[in-house]
C-alpha cells in the first residue's frame, strides 16, 4: 500500500460557520447497514475500545461492511481511533473543549489526510479525501472518510471529535456542593424531581446540545464509580429510569458500561 | 428515528433541475484532450491577447449530447431491489477485480477507492429511497419491491463499464464533484476541481478576515474551470466585494457559469471569456485580489499522468509548457497591472520547486512589485501555493 499517513500541524480556520449540523445519513449506507446488520440504529456514534476495525461511527462502519470491508487499509484506519486510555481515566476539563467553537476546537487539533505517492494537485484524481483529526490535549483521534469532499469530511471529523471528547474526558466533580448543570437536566426524562420546568423539553439523541448532556453525566457517573443508583438519587430519578436513558444511547450506554468495567460493576442492559 | 431519505442538496435545487438538461445539452463537444496539438494549445493560450484565438477545432460533426449531472435529474426510472442488488454486486467485483492494477500502473484508483465510488453513486442515483424498505424487502425476502432513481438499471451497467475499462473520472460519470461544502457540476472539458484547490479559498478567507477593504473589493478567479474557486471567494465575502471569473474555454464559461447560477450569484460573479489578463480590461489598478490555478503540468510528464486525468481531462487545463510555468509566469508578470495597492494575489503551483521559483523571480525579477511572497502548503504538506501583497 503506497498511502501513507502526513500529519501537519495546520492552525488555520477550518469552516466559514460554526456549528453545523450532523453530516445526513444519505440512503445508500443504510442499505449498506441492512446488508450487514438489520439492527444498527442510524445515528449513533459508537466510541471505540480500542478495538481494531471500523468502530468511528455506524455509518462509516456500513460503509465498511457493505464495500470490502476486510481491506487493510480500512483496519488501519480504524485503529487510529483509540480510547483516551478508557472512559474514567484523565481529567482535562474536557468541558471547556466543548464549549470551543469549531475554529477554536480546531485550533488544537493536528490534522492529517491521506497522501498518496506522486504530485497531487492537477496530477491527481483520486478521491482520496480522508481526514484524521488529533487533538493534541487529550490525543483523542477522530477522522472521516467517508464523503466526497475534503471539507465535509472535515466538519464530520470534528463533530465526531465533540462526540468522542464528551465520552472520553471526565471532568472531576465536587460531590459535596453537586447541582447539575443545566445541559445535564435537559437531557433527563420530565419526571426528574431536580428537573424544574424551566428546562424546557427533555432533549434527545438527534439535538446536538445532547452530547454535552452526556458528557455531564459520565462525569457524575465517574464520580459515583459507575453507580447508576446513586447518580439517580442526586437527579431526582428512579435507578429504572436512569438505566432506561442510559440504555436509549448506544454511545452513552457503551461509555457507562466501559466505566462500569472498569470499576468491576456489571454492564447494564 | 427517522432516516434521512435523499440527500439534502437535492432539495436545495429543485426548481433548477428542469432547465438544466436543455442547458447541457447546448454545450459544445468537449475538445478532445489528447488528440490536441500542443504547440498550437500553447499558441492559442499564451498569444491571444496579440491575436484573436481561432475557434476551436470541431471534431464532431453533430454535437454529442450531453446528460445532466445524475443528481439533477428526475427520478423517473424504477428498479426492483433484487435488480439493483444484482447490478451492484457485479459492479462491486469488477471493482475487485481491478485490485492495485490501477494503482500500480499510473498511480490509480485502486478497488477500495473504487468501491467507495460505488456507493456514491448509489447516492446520486437512488431517489427518496426509503432504507427501511430495503431492510423490510430483504428481511421478507421480498425482491420485488421498487425504489425509484435517477437512471435506469442498464446506464448504471454502462456508467460503470466505463469507469472501469475506459477509466473515465467517475465524477463526469455522476457529473458533479464535491467540493468545499459545494456541489458543482462538470462535464468532459471542464476540470474537475481538485481538494488541494479548497486551500485557497481559505487563504483567501484568512485576509479578508483582517482587511475589510479587500473583502469589499473586486476579486479575480483567472481559469476558473467549473467555477470553483469564484464560487467558493463569492460566499465567503457574504454581502460584500464582486467576483470576476474568467476562462478561455468556452466548456469551462458555460459550466462556470451554470454553477454561479446554481448557487445564485449571478448578482456577484461575472464570469468572462478570454485569455487570463484579457478579460480585466477596464479594471486594471483596481484588483483587490487575484487567484489562479493556471496549468501548471510540465507537458513531458502529460502522457505519464493517471488515466482519469490525461486520457479525459481537458489537456489546455493541464499543460503548463516545458517547465509548467509558462502561464504562472504570464499571471505573474501581469499581476501587478491589474492589482490595486495593498491587494493580494494567490496562485497554485506543481510543487515546492514551482513555488520556490516564483518566490524568488517575484522577489528578484520584479522588485518593488509585490511584498509579503510566501508559500502555503496544502494538506498533504506539499509547498503548493505562493501568496503576497501589491506594494503599496
Ligand atoms: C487547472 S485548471 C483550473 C480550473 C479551476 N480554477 C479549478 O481550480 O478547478 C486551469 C484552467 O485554466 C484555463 N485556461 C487555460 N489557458 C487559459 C488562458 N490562456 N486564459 C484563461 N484561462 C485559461 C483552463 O481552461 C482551465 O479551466
């Protein structure tokens, strides 16, 4: 195999707006998803264990199965995506990066694409437009393959980056003078006592504030050495309830579970 | 959870979608790249501001027509699962059946790249496809439910034959490229953009964001090709500045000018025909910013390029003369005349040994000229782009 992978420390700004939103799952992966497994849910960005394979992302993993997915250089690429050293372990304060804007998340970030031997430029015409993004604070590698243009696989990476930074990075919290943020409650089911109306609706997987939700309750969790039911207390819910929202979110109740491990608690279910 | 069922962009353009056809099928034949004579390429190019180029060459006698871009057109057709799964497992092994061969022989595409070309095309062609009828039509092993889309199960056989035995660049066979957060259309005779290009409209971005004078200035794209890098400067100057495009290819004018209309920017692209300095008569001194991406390929190395490229790319895209400068030199010497004092100028080159040239002959061939000469590099980390300022 002739790619080999250029990294280079780019300190430019990345996208003319911010925020944008999820890359569309287009139709054909998820035909691809059928073919491979019937059961994936669309959406999900599956954090990886440092498991070797395509784990970025359901989508990219269909993309994976449906075409030759045993390809090496598919392995390599998925390997790059690793696990800051498991769910519980640094602590950045990673809820700043959070609140970076893109430019500014990019800031931190080396970024590196796939370099084929030869010239490029007009030379080339090879599609060839992966983009891997490393955050140089927490090392966390996310990157993109999957589109056509170079550009949009770079707003994909980053917002998997979001995704893999509120999985990854616990934040310490001070148990003893604990209320939870506001991210946190407008994720919890209406029923929480702690919740408060003024919360608005409970907001789902598909809003992107959900991750910083997410990212909130892993660090409640941690705190808690995993313990659902305790976290539960402190939010108003019942143990079964908490389970339940950890349980709707294959990348929450995956993180959870490899807290959980890591604490010698079983997985839940 | 409710999936995303055809791809956003087609609904950004919906009503455009009907004139189009009638709009690609008026285009000229695409000049043949490679059976053109270089010298007179060379002529025609560089000499045309002394003479008026000749027309070029018609080698067909009746225009061939020209499809719209796959993505652009009505989903007319139907297909049965069991029918598409059928075409794409066999494209997907012929695909296999390439490995490295590609690869090895011109620095290719190899299967891997070729099967992620597949699945977009499955993108572009499949309408309003409704996955879980997939799932549903597989899980019932029901094949004979239909999904509609853009082109009939035969083109999809012929597409893809000729993206494999004749190497044609799988983005004229869709007829689009993806570019920047851009979808723009292409066809034979125009070049296809390519992802280095997306630098520099970033460079681009990094000086306006310092200079609102130039970002309220007027900006040229000299060769725009597909319209890319005008397209990509005119949005990110929002509601400010003017862009001027310009092209000596008439295929490139009009498939530069289909896409501003796409994108709506009549109002703030003009796209003009000539040789690259010619068509910014009238507004000399009052540039506030200049890119290009001339040809820049040396013409020795044009017959050992991928076959995508050289076999199908138009060959006046491409061929930079001898050493590949002669049209980077040309902007270079003309820049100055049109660039406005404390304007800046972007150019794509071959390479760190281009850009290390032009610096110096900037730098030393014409002093006082030009201030700030430096190189960008693109992603890959390759000395590609040389940048400055008109002293002032
Ligand atoms: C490498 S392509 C770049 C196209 C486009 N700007 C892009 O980046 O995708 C070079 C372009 O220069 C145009 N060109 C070649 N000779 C020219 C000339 N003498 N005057 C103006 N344009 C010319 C070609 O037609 C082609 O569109």
């Amino acid at each position: 195999m002739k790619i080999s992978m250029a990294i280079q420390s780019l300190r430019r700004s990345l996208l003319p707006g911010t925020a944008r939103s999820p890359p569309s799952l287009s139709s054909f992966p998820k035909l691809s998803g059928f073919a491979v497994s019937a059961s994936v849910r669309p959406r999900a960005i599956v954090a990886a264990s440092a498991a070797p394979g395509w784990r970025t992302g359901e989508r990219t993993r269909r993309w994976g199965g449906f075409c030759s997915g045993n390809s090496e250089h598919d392995k390599a690429l998925g390997s790059c995506f690793y696990s800051n050293g498991g769910a519980a372990s640094s602590n950045y304060g990673g809820c700043s990066y959070l609140e970076l804007s893109d430019e500014g998340l990019m800031k931190q970030c080396e970024m590196g694409t796939f370099k084929t031997s030869g010239p490029g430029g007009q030379h080339r015409n090879k599609r060839e437009s992966a983009v891997r993004l490393k955050h140089i604070p927490t090392g966390i590698i996310a990157q993109a393959v999957e589109d056509r243009s170079q550009h949009k696989n770079r707003a994909s990476a980053l917002l998997r980056l979001r995704t893999l930074l509120a999985l990854k990075v616990r934040n310490a919290v001070n148990l003893e003078a604990y209320s939870p943020p506001k991210e946190l409650l407008q994720i919890l089911p209406l029923k929480s006592t702690v919740r408060g109306s003024d919360c608005g609706p409970q907001i789902g997987p598909n809003n992107p504030k959900f991750m910083l939700g997410v990212q909130a309750l892993l660090d409640l969790l941690s705190a808690f050495e995993g313990s659902v039911s305790e976290a539960a207390k402190l939010l108003g819910l019942s143990t079964g309830a908490l389970s339940r929202l950890i349980l709707s979110d294959d990348s929450l109740r995956l993180a959870v579970n490899e807290l959980r491990a890591s604490k010698g608690l079983k997985p839940l279910k | 959870m409710k999936p995303t069922v055809r791809p956003s962009f087609v609904r950004a353009w919906p009503c455009i979608a009907s004139d189009f056809s009638t709009f690609f099928l008026r285009l000229p034949p695409p000049p043949l790249a490679h059976a053109r004579n270089i010298a007179q390429i060379r002529h025609r190019r560089i000499h045309s501001s002394l003479s008026p180029p000749p027309p070029p060459p018609l080698l067909a006698s009746s225009p061939p027509s020209v499809p719209p871009p796959l993505f652009l057109r009505p989903p007319k057709y139907t297909t049965t699962v069991a029918d598409l799964l059928e075409w794409h497992s066999w494209a997907k092994s012929l695909a296999a059946s390439v490995g490295s061969s590609f690869e090895d022989s011109d620095n290719g595409p190899d299967s891997r790249l070729l099967c992620r070309e597949l699945n977009w095309l499955m993108e572009d062609v499949l309408d309003g496809f409704d996955p879980s009828l997939m799932h549903k039509a597989v899980a019932r092993d029901d094949p004979d439910v239909i999904v509609s889309s853009r082109a009939d199960v035969q083109e999809l056989y012929r597409l893809w034959k000729q993206r494999i035995e004749e190497r044609r660049p799988f983005q004229y066979i869709v007829g689009c490229e993806h570019w920047r957060d851009l979808i723009l259309c292409v066809r034979e005779g125009v070049l296809i953009p390519r992802p280095e290009t997306e630098i520099i409209v970033d460079l681009v971005g990094d000086v306006i964001s310092k200079d609102q004078g130039l970002r309220e200035g007027l900006w040229a794209d000299l060769g725009t090709g597909s319209g890319a890098i005008a397209i990509g400067i005119a949005k990110i100057l929002g509601d400010y500045g003017s862009v001027i495009a310009t092209d000596l290819s008439p295929v490139a004018i009009q498939v530069a000018s289909f896409n501003v209309e796409r994108y709506s920017l009549q109002e703030k692209i003009e796209v003009r025909e000539g040789s690259w300095l010619d068509p910014l008569k009238g507004v000399e001194g009052k540039v506030a910013g200049l890119v290009s991406n001339p040809p820049y390929i040396p013409s020795d190395d044009i017959g050992g390029l991928q076959a995508e490229v050289g076999r199908h790319e138009p060959r006046l895209a491409l061929d930079g003369g001898a050493e590949g400068m002669d049209d980077l030199l040309h902007l270079c010497n003309g820049a100055a005349s049109m660039l406005k004092p404390g304007s800046f100028f972007a150019f794509e080159t071959n390479g760190e040994k281009q850009c290390k040239f032009l610096v110096d002959y900037m730098q030393n061939q014409l002093p006082g000229s030009f201030c700030n000469v430096n190189t960008a590099s693109d992603f890959a980390g390759t000395q590609r782009f040389v940048t400055g300022f008109r002293n002032g």
